[in-house]
C-alpha cells in the first residue's frame, strides 16, 4: 500500500440540530495477527444504513459546499427528533453496515495469510471507506468469480429474508406475508420462498411492482393501492394460511389492516362466536420505517395478536452461531441466485454525497439500490 | 323450587344491525351428579361483558320499548362493524361471565351435595339470570359470612391483576406500568403490588383519579392529562424500571407513549448510541379497549418493543392448572382485603335494562361499577 490513508464517510449530528455528512481522510493502521486489509469495492446503501446516514434530517434542507474530497452536506434534523438521538450527538460516525473487496494485506496468523488477495464479503459497520481492517471472523471468502457487486450485500438482505422464513417456523406459523415486497429484499424472499416450497403473501403499492413480483413467480400478490385490496388480501390469506408478517412500511394502517385480514381469513372457518376474536395468534414484525409516520391500528382483530420490531443482529443471537453459520453457508452456495442483488447505480464516495444522487438514495424507493464503490 | 323457570338475559345482534337486549324465561333443566342450579344473587357488569353485552353498537341510538319483563332495548350497530360479528349474528346470546350465588339444588355426587345451601363464586358465562346450572368445578365456595357481593367478582379482576404480575416476572420484567390504573382492578392491582413488593407505575386519566390511588397508598401516580405527562411518566420508569405495561384503553396515544417514556429511560442510562434504540425489549399489553379509536403508535422507541393482545382465559391456558389453583385460592384467601371489590350501585335485570342505568354503565367510567342482582 503506497498511500497508507484512505477516504471515509462520516455522519454527524450535532446539538444545535444540524446533519453534517463528509469524507476524512484517516490512516489505515497495520493488520493484527488475525486481521486483514480490504480494499473496499462495494458496500450497498441499504434502508438500515440510511437510519444512520441522514437519520430524521429534513430531506428539504440538505445542501452542498465544498468539492471533491471536501465536500460536506448538511441538513436540519427537526428539533423533536433530537431526545431520541442524544448517544450520537456532536460524534462523528462511520456508516456503511456491509461490503466487499481484495484483501491487500494479511495478518501473520495462517486464517488471515490465507485471504490474502481474495475477494471477501464483510460486515461490521464503517465500510463507506476506501479500507477496512477487519478480523477474519468478519469476513466471508467468495466463491472464484465473484465481483465486489455479487458480494456488496452478502449479509444484510440474505440473512434478514432468511431471518424471516426462520423466525414464522420457529414461532409456529405456516406462511407469511411481506409488505414493500418488490424491494431487492422482497425479491430475494420470493425466490426463498418459491425454492422452500413456503406460502408467501407480497403487498406492494403499484401496478409496476406487482409485475416485477408476478415476472419473478410470485404467486400472491397483492396492491394496497387497488381499492379490492382488503378482500384481495383475504383470499390471499385464506389460501395461504399466513398468520405471520413482516413490515418494512412501519407507519400509517397497513399493519392493522394485515391483522384485520387475517382475523378476517381465519373466521371464514370460524364455528363459534367469540366476542374476544379468534384464538388464533395473528403476529406482524415490523423490521423498517419506509413510512415514518405513526403506526396506526384499528383494532378489529381480536386479542390473539402481536406487533413488534425485528431486526437481524437481536434474530442472529437469538437462533446462535451454529444457525447463523448454516445460513451464511447457504447464501454463498447461491450467492449467483436466490441472493443475487441488482444495483440501478453504482457511485464512488464523494458522488454519493452529490446531492442529486442524495435525494434519489433517501427516498428509500422500491427498485432503486445505490451501491458505492469507494476506490471508483 | 316451586318454579322451574327464571329469567336471563339476551343479546341479540341481528343482520340488519339492530341490537336486541331482553328478558327470556327459560327452563332450568335438573343439576346432573355432578352439577348445581345456583340462584344468582350479584352478577358485575365489567367492560368484558359489555363486549358482548352492547357490543359497538351506538350509544345515542338507544331506545327501550315495552315494560317490566317484557321491556326490550334496541340500538344500532355501525355497518363497518358487522363483519367482524359474522359469528354471531341472528344468535340471541346469554351475557355474564362471572357472579355469585346460593345453591338451592345440588346433583347426587358427594362434591354437588356438598355445595348445598353453600355461597358459590361462579365462572362460566350466561351469569345475567336468576339462576343457573353449572359443574361443581365451575364453583368456588366462599368463606363462612361472605355475601353474593363480596364473591361475584371473585375471578375476572383478581385473576386477571394477578395475571399482570405473573405475566410481568415470566417475561423478565422487575416493574409494571398500569393503565385506566384507578378502576376496581387498578386498585386491586395496587394492593397486590403493595403487598409483594412490586414497583407500580399507575397512569389515570384526571387528578380525582390520582387522589384514589394516592389514598390507598400508590407510590406512583402520573396524570395523562397533565402537561408534564411525558416527563413524569418517564421519572417514574427511571425510578421503578418498569419495562412491562397492561393497557386498558388500547385507542389513542397512550401506548406508544408509554413505550416512548421507557425508551427514555432507558437511555437516560444508555452510554453508547445505536441508530435502532435500545437493546431492552419493552412490551404494551393491550387487555382492554375502554377508546375504541385506533391505536397510534409514533415509533420513537427503536426496535426492541412489543404491543399484543393480552386476556385472562388465554393466559390461565398458558401456566397450567396448578399455577391457576394457586392465584384462585389467594383470591378466596385475601377476598375481603387485597381482592375487595365496590359497586357503586346494584340493580336488578329490569333495572340493568333501563336506559339511564345503561348509559352509566355502558361509559366504563372509571370509579362505576354496576352489580346485578338477579334476584332483587
């Protein structure tokens, strides 16, 4: 390594309210033993990384000064949302939960010597760099052929849609329903899904994402835009049996009205009237946010039912490490596959910070994926 | 028994979406060996009854027709509502889950023969009628001197404070927040906790509600009315740790924002900020719907939280039959101390269907609470 500095975006908030994100030029330190040197060449912008990145900014404040590697954005953060953001004030934070790169320089221990020059994938935060040093235990050797793009998002999407056919198994439950389901994600859940032989209920929110859906296989597919949706969604319950969901949306009704379809789809079968709703339990994770607003429940379902957050690392601990190593096994045996990931633009550091390519990133839109290529 | 018939009362919603509350006289059918016909001297209207007593139907559609045992009341049920009725629409339904009575005839096993003459505590449903036929196992005999008043809330409220205790140690929880916290079982709640040591965070609705509670000695009483609300419910989890709530308003704000202070409080500790919240799981149980809006959540508390439905019956399920003999003779042992209940007034069948005794119970006022005396 010539130069032993490298790039790395960093997010701040600091106490007045104000958003500053920018690139520091920091020193790369020298491998321990069991550590390794990744050259970044891929690290997705995911919805989870974003929570980091621009956090509750207002996306009508960002602005731009400076160029190249001195260019800085900044944006308001509303005042109400700063109680909840009191642990990251006035810290400047690395971003970026996944990645993939070359390893240009080993540890002396034999696991680390062995990566040398390979292409590995890599989790463990700060990957919006242009280096990683990292343990061995954190990154995953890919498969002869694989790009830094085939193995950018090696972890996050792969385990959390196979997080989620885990979790309706493990807690009883015999298909599922995903809300935002055209998303890369949701994509990969299908082609689980389909390959698993599991129930699969999709929600999405137009025409467009239906088709992606229904190109790929799917078999149910639902718009919460098309005024049948409600019965739409109970026959497709009905059909599937799905008395478990995960929710990427998070605000407005759409977790209740799942709930209130599969009270609705369960009591077509019902024989006897309860006034406490079937005893059947009717569960939904919400695992994001695309929707800040508040969630808001109309409570026709019964008292057999449950909301409440999932994420991967609490799920990853929860099953164990012998769980967790089967499952990463099986996303590098289809990495080419069931885990492939499309990205619809890749960009260096600073051009992530362009503020075209901000606005377009933040929306969060279903379809569009973002993937920086730091050394670009 | 000189007559073999007595009056019960019946809710009838039909297809139209016209609620029907009346007076039938039935038969009662001779006690098997093993069943008793108990005459029902205190029956209490708890808001669980009221579910299937009125149901939604719409307190200013009220009307009342005919007179004595014959009187009728009819009311409308909104349209959007009846789907979730399905089961029991054109099916007049006995009302009354819990009361209490003297036996006056006992079935030729030893344990029903027993019973005769005795005071009886009841579960079991259809308890809004002058008498009633059920198993020996279905009673709970009451101490020497204790009236039909003392025993007719003998499961519903105890149980299900108990329930909230259990349940909290279960799930790993050290303190409980209660809400609707002045009602019968708040009180009882309160005096549960007093005694076993357990930190109470109680949330009412007014100031002459906190005086309730502050007399019978509560430590922690926070108004939801008051503008420092947020700030007191938060001092109070920091003081007590309560990380568990039992809800019983389920509409509105209120458990989003009790998650939101526990977040709070939490942080007030945290020392290091992670952009999903807090890695403490906080939980909202909701076993009430005294606001029938719907439930807004306005997710501030990071990803570690739960909201569910919560309901004794269920939960007697769940910890087995000698975890539920248990509670049951604490009951009976501290009946006229911690499991006391009040009513505020007692009325007869007639009297429960006239229409100024219905909209005061209908309210769920906290404070009111109706007994019916088949009997009066």
């Amino acid at each position: 390594m010539a130069d032993p500095t490298g790039l790395q975006l960093r997010s701040l908030i600091k106490k007045s309210g104000e958003l500053e994100i920018s690139l520091k030029r920091i020193a790369i330190p020298e491998p321990g033993a069991d550590e390794v040197v990744v050259r970044v060449e891929g690290t997705p912008i995911n919805p989870s990384d974003l929570g980091l990145l621009t956090g509750p900014a207002d996306p009508a404040s960002f602005k731009s000064t400076g160029s190249g590697d001195d260019v800085v954005v900044t944006a308001k953060v509303p005042e109400a949302a700063l109680a909840g953001l009191a642990a990251r004030l006035d810290e400047s934070m690395p971003v970026g939960n996944e990645g993939a790169g070359v390893v240009i320089k080993a540890g002396s221990s034999a696991a680390a010597q062995a990566l040398n020059g390979k292409m590995v994938a890599m989790i463990g935060g700060a990957m919006y760099a242009q280096y990683r040093v990292l343990k061995v235990a954190e990154c995953l050797p890919l498969p002869d052929g694989a790009t830094a793009a085939d193995g950018a998002s090696c972890f996050v999407n792969p385990l959390t849609s196979l997080g989620m056919t885990e979790t309706m198994r493990r807690e009883g439950h015999k298909a599922l329903v995903h809300t935002a389901a055209a998303s890369n994600l949701g994509q990969m859940l299908n082609r689980i899904c389909l390959k698993d032989g599991i129930g699969l209920v999709n929600i999405v929110r137009s025409a467009e994402q239906a088709k992606i859906l229904r190109d790929i296989g799917a078999k149910h597919v639902v718009d919460s835009t098309a005024p049948s949706f409600m019965n739409d969604l109970t026959a497709a319950l009905v059909e599937t049996g799905a008395t478990i969901a995960f929710d990427a949306i998070g605000g407005g009704k759409l977790a209740g009205q799942i709930l209130n379809a599969m009270e609705a789809a369960i009591n077509k079968t019902a024989s006897t009237y309860s006034r406490y709703g079937s005893n059947v339990h009717k569960q939904v994770y919400i695992y994001g946010g695309l929707d800040v607003r508040p969630t808001e429940l109309s409570r026709g379902f019964g008292m057999a039912w449950g909301i409440g957050g999932w994420l991967l690392f609490p799920f990853l601990q929860k099953v164990g490490p012998e769980t967790g190593h089967k499952l990463r096994q099986r996303v590098v045996a289809e990495l080419k596959t069931t885990f492939a990931s499309h990205y619809t633009k890749v960009v260096s550091l600073q051009e992530a910070l362009q503020l075209d390519n901000l606005a377009a990133y933040n929306k969060r839109a279903t379809g569009e994926k973002f993937l920086i290529n730091p050394n670009k």
